[in-house]
C-alpha cells in the first residue's frame, strides 16, 4: 500500500517574501526559489497551492516569465 493519500490536499509551498513594510518581494533571478513554485513538468502552481494572493500570483507568473527568457529556467519537462 502506497503512503501517500491522492485525496489529500497537495502540501502549500509559501516562497514569497515580504519587508518589514509588508511589500512583496519577487525576485527572477532567485531560481531555487521560483523553481519549487513549478510542477515537475514545468507549470506554474496555481495560486490555492502557493497559499498567495491574485497580486501576488500575477508578479509570482510574471518573475518566472522573465526567468524563462533569460535561459535561468526551463520552459518544458525535457530539461528540468
């Protein structure tokens, strides 16, 4: 018998950061980072399991964008 339950709830990933200020802080160039907010396959998480809000899901999509095309992640599964 496996260990894992599939009708448990996935565990929440929270990498997000905030200043003492409350601003959040999302950095592109933080790859380890960015990457445990990705599947295996490559696709972003979406907001219920990163435990974020909408705003901070939009700039969370919007950084791991930005690392695609900077060659600092992968676009697909076949590299990762």
């Amino acid at each position: 018998m496996s260990q894992f339950n599939r009708f448990a709830p996935p565990q929440k990933v929270k990498v997000i950061k905030k200043t003492a200020a409350g601003k959040v802080i999302i950095d592109y160039k933080d790859v380890d980072k960015l990457r445990r907010m990705m599947s295996p396959n490559g696709k972003i998480f979406t907001k219920k399991r990163t435990s974020s809000t909408a705003g901070e899901q939009r700039m969370l999509s919007q950084a791991i964008k930005r690392a695609r095309f900077m060659g600092l992640l992968p676009y697909t599964s076949a590299t990762l």
